[in-house]
C-alpha cells in the first residue's frame, strides 16, 4: 500500500513503506529480477502542523506525479460496485549500484473516463472509510495483478505481498486459473497452483492492524459472485472478510518481520506454517555522509557487501567520533532551522522519532519529571528531539504528541526537548545520525520488527531499547547499546519500565558519556560492527531470495 522512495514522492507513513522502498534498493544491488507495484497516492500522506501546545492538524501532501515519473501507456480495468474503473501506471525506477534496474510502478485512478469518486481512488494514504479503503485495495491487488498483465510481466512471477493490503491478488490469480469455472467452488489443485506463486509477508501484532472488512460492503464492492468465490475459498472469519487470512490462505511462504515477531504469528494464527526473516534497511541510504566517507577510507567494499561493516572494529575510535561529531554538527543546523531552537553540541542527545500512537509510548521519557530534572542536573545535562506523525483518526496519537508539548514546557532549561514538524526521510536520516542514543519504549509485544535503531546503529549510535522486535536479536548489553527492562513473558509494567530507563541513563549512559568518552566510543563502534553489518535488507533480500522466492528444495534435482 505504501512505498517510500523519495522526500519528493510522499506515498509512505511510516516504516512498513520505507521497508518496502529499502526492499527494493537492495533488490537492484543485488541484480534481483523485481518490480514494485503501489498506489500513487496523489494527495499523499498528509503535511503535519502542531502549535505551540503540540495539536496536530493535517493538509494535503500534495506533489505532481507528472514531474518526477515516468506515464505508461497500458491501461487495466478493474470492476468495482459493478463499475468498470481504468487504472494507469506511472513509473520509477531504482538504479542499484551496479546499474541493474528494479521498476516501481504507481497505479492511478485519475483519469478522465472513470466517475469523479473513482478518481479520488488514488488520492490518499490510509484515508477515508472501510467502503473507501476496500476500493483502494481492489485497485492495488486486482488492478495491480491486470496493470502487470497489461505491461507483459504476468508469466513466470512470484507475487510477494507486503502486509494483507494487496491480498486481492489472490483472487486474480484464482480467476484466472478457473479455466471457465466460472464462480463455482474452487477445487484444491487450483487453490494450490494459486500458492506457488505467492509469497506473504505479515508486519503487526496487533490485531487491529490486520484490515477486516464487514460481508455486507464485501459483496457490495466486489459482487456477489466473487464474495461467494472468496467465501468457498475459507478465507472468512465471523461474516467479515480478513485480507490477513486471505493471504495466509494462498501463500506457500509466510514470514514475520523479526524472530520474536514471527513466535507470535504463529500463536495468533494457528495452523500456518509462518517463518521469520527480520528486517533490515538499506546501507547505503541511511548511512550518513561523514561515515559513508568512513567507511569508504577503511571498509571500501561495504557498498556492495554490507557484511563488510564488520570490520568498523578497526576504525579508530577518533574516527568515529569525529564522524559523530559532523553528523551532530548537521543535525543541530537542521534542528535550529526548523524550530528555531539552538541546541549544545556538548550534551547528551537522545532521539525518538516514529509514527506517533500510544503503544510507542512516547511519554515514558517524561513519567517522573523530578527524577528527569534531578539527574540532568547531577549526572549531566539532557536534550531530546522528537518526531512523528499521528495518524488524523488516532486520537490517542495526538494526546501522546501534546503530553511531548508538556512535558517539554514544564521542564523548560532544565531538559530541552524539541518536537519536529513532518517528519519523513529527509529529517530521519540527518536525526538518526546526529543523536547520541537512539531511545525506543514500546509496548511489548506490540513492536513488530521497527527499523529506526537499524538506521542509527550504521551511524554508530546506540539504541536504549525496550527489548522487542529486532532489539530482540541486535541488543548486547553495553556493547551495542542497552535495554529497557527485561525479557520477561510478560509485558513490562509503565512505571517500571520507566524506572528502568531512568537507571540506565543515570547508572551507566550519562557517566559513561561525560565520564568515559573512549568507552562510549566503543559502544558506537560495536553498533556498527555487530547491528549495521546485518540488520541491513542486502542481507533480508537475499534471505528471500533464498527461502521464500526460490527455496532450494524446488530447484532440488531431486
């Protein structure tokens, strides 16, 4: 549903889109015969305001497709509430480093021959109602699979869906097998040649993240004779259609996000045989300049072996803080630009910024200001920069975002923390690189995988982490950051977490910050050794190509 490209292309929200954009970087460095197929999203995300109490308002993301891709020629049709609605592709492509192209394709519903609601189809990112949203999901998984088609790209090709957004496509696929069955029950030889080209990829925990849609408006939108196909198919659950089933239903590979993601999925739904390939991000991206320059001194094959990171331990720690130190530098310009506010290169800087929703807990930082205040006077000064953005329906976000704006007023010098507007890739990318701790308090379990700490190891800064998702797998205590909390079956408690986080940054973060400068050093150094050389997705692509697209038992002799 979501694909992030580019500052200038504002057709993500989050992680699971820049996910995907990273996905497919890797895959043109890697030479991996792959296209990508989205939505255009024309209005884009949303533009995020805050005023000075922290209240979140929304415009229009607007951007003119016509500028930056490229228009096909091919059209689909897809059938929606009995419509025939024509879908046009605009193109981008990826060049990987050694020019192997990987073309990303954005479906468009604006055109002239469809009726003035069918147009706006392609407007907006996780906007409007269940009826809307379903629509959308029509034009990416049937519209997409026919725009393929349209462009000769049908035969031979293994369909990964991304999150159940695109489950549709199943539905194509089993069409398009029927070989004049009509609606009928699909038989389980056709069920099963649908599953061998399709892999799934499932990205939450949380079951209110899985789109469920009510059978009424199912039958609505796709007629009844495709309910009915979709309902013999057993991919119903209580008289609703969940795109999650759907897709679990017709993938022969299934995988989580991160190993502790995927011990969940199995438990959230039984009877599926779900792997887990955790997530990474592109190296090369989201290395900042100074250590890209680093790394190309010491470590010149890091670009097309990511692997290769592991041999920052032979940087010296000079180096690294040097590189630090510009990064911080470029940071604190950016921050001053935006917001106005100077702050000190000499102090502690602690990042936080992801979409902004209750289970990411961004208020744990401020449970206990008294103690906040007592130890940035006594241990050694504090300052914090936040970002992220409240999707425009989820109130709760918002109220996380003003108890920022609070806490922040409320402390005033003695700990400055400021919250910057709209933050996407362009901000990420100077943010995660010029903080000093990375700090991240999610609910447990509720954290799939998260990217952002994977994005600051590669420019040697810590996490402080709640032990969740990749945190699981990359977290070693005091050498590539430290945990909040612990590992226990049960989720942690606010206030005790909280506690938690106060002790490690007055106990070990801060003294070892001001105090033991080389020593810190050496935490930034193993974050880069340890976490940036595999949680990168040149590593996740090639796990793919491995288990999931071209598993060795199919091309087997035997």
């Amino acid at each position: 549903m979501e694909v992030g490209l580019d500052p200038s292309i504002p057709t993500y929200s989050g992680g699971l889109g820049i996910l995907a954009g990273d996905t497919l970087r890797s895959a043109a460095d890697l030479g991996v015969s792959m296209v990508g197929v989205t939505l255009l999203h024309r209005k884009g995300y949303f533009r995020q305001h805050l005023d000075a109490r922290g209240n979140q308002t929304e415009s229009p993301d607007l951007w003119n497709p016509e500028d930056i891709l490229e228009p096909m020629e091919p059209r689909a049709t897809v059938t929606i509430e009995g419509r025939q609605v024509r879908v046009q592709a605009w193109r981008y492509d990826i060049h990987g480093l050694s020019g192997h192209r990987v073309p990303v394709y954005f479906l468009d519903t604006a055109l002239p021959e469809n009726t003035p609601w069918d147009q706006t189809l392609t407007d907006h990112l996780y906007g409007g109602d269940d009826h809307y949203r379903l629509c959308q999901e029509v034009v990416l998984g049937m519209g997409g699979m026919g725009m393929l088609s349209a462009l000769g790209l049908k035969d031979r090709m293994i369909y990964h869906l991304n999150e159940g957004h695109s489950a549709l496509l199943a539905l194509s696929l089993l069409e398009s097998r029927r070989q004049g069955g009509g609606f009928s029950d699909p038989i389980e030889a056709e069920v099963e040649a649908v599953r061998r080209q399709c892999v799934f990829t499932t990205h939450t925990p949380v079951p209110a993240g899985h789109d469920q849609f009510p059978w009424e408006l199912v039958e609505q939108v796709l007629g009844r004779d495709r309910a009915a196909l979709l309902e013999s198919s057993q991919c119903c659950v209580d008289m609703s259609l969940n795109m999650t089933y759907l897709a679990l239903r017709f993938a022969r590979y299934i995988n989580g996000v991160a190993m502790r993601h995927g011990e969940i999925s199995l438990g959230m739904f039984p009877g599926y045989p779900i792997d887990a390939i955790t997530n990474g991000v592109h190296a090369v991206t989201w290395t900042s300049p100074p250590f890209a320059d680093l790394f190309n001194q010491h470590i010149s094959e890091w670009r097309q072996d990511n692997f290769y990171l592991r041999y920052a331990v032979g940087i010296s720690l000079h180096e690294i803080q040097q590189a630090h130190g510009q990064a911080k530098k470029e940071l604190l310009k950016e921050v001053e630009r935006r917001s106005g506010v100077q702050l000190s290169e000499n102090v502690l800087t602690i990042g936080f910024a992801r979409r902004a929703t209750t289970y990411k807990r961004p208020d744990l930082l401020f449970s206990d200001l008294d103690r906040l205040r007592g130890l940035a006077r006594q241990v050694g000064p504090i300052q914090v920069i936040y970002g992220g953005k409240a999707h425009p329906q989820d109130e709760g976000g918002k109220e996380m975002i003003r108890r920022v704006f609070q806490a922040a007023a409320t402390l005033g010098e003695a700990v400055r923390v400021v919250y910057l507007e709209n933050y996407n890739m362009a901000l990420g990318k100077i943010l995660y690189a010029g903080v000093d701790l990375w700090l991240n308090t999610p609910l447990r379990p509720r954290e799939a995988s998260g990217t952002s700490g994977m994005k600051a190891a590669l420019n040697g800064v810590p996490s402080l982490s709640v032990l969740d998702g990749w945190w699981v797998e990359g977290h070693v205590e005091h050498v590539t950051g430290w945990a909040i909390g612990d590992d226990s079956e049960s989720p942690g408690d606010y206030f005790h977490d909280a506690a938690s986080l106060y002790d490690k940054l007055e106990r070990i973060i801060l003294p070892l910050y001001y105090g033991k400068p080389e020593a810190y050093a050496k935490v930034r150094r193993a974050a880069i050794a340890l976490n940036g050389s595999f949680f990168n997705t040149q590593r996740m692509v090639s796990q793919y190509v491995t288990n999931a697209y071209f598993p060795f038992e199919e091309n087997s002799p035997n």
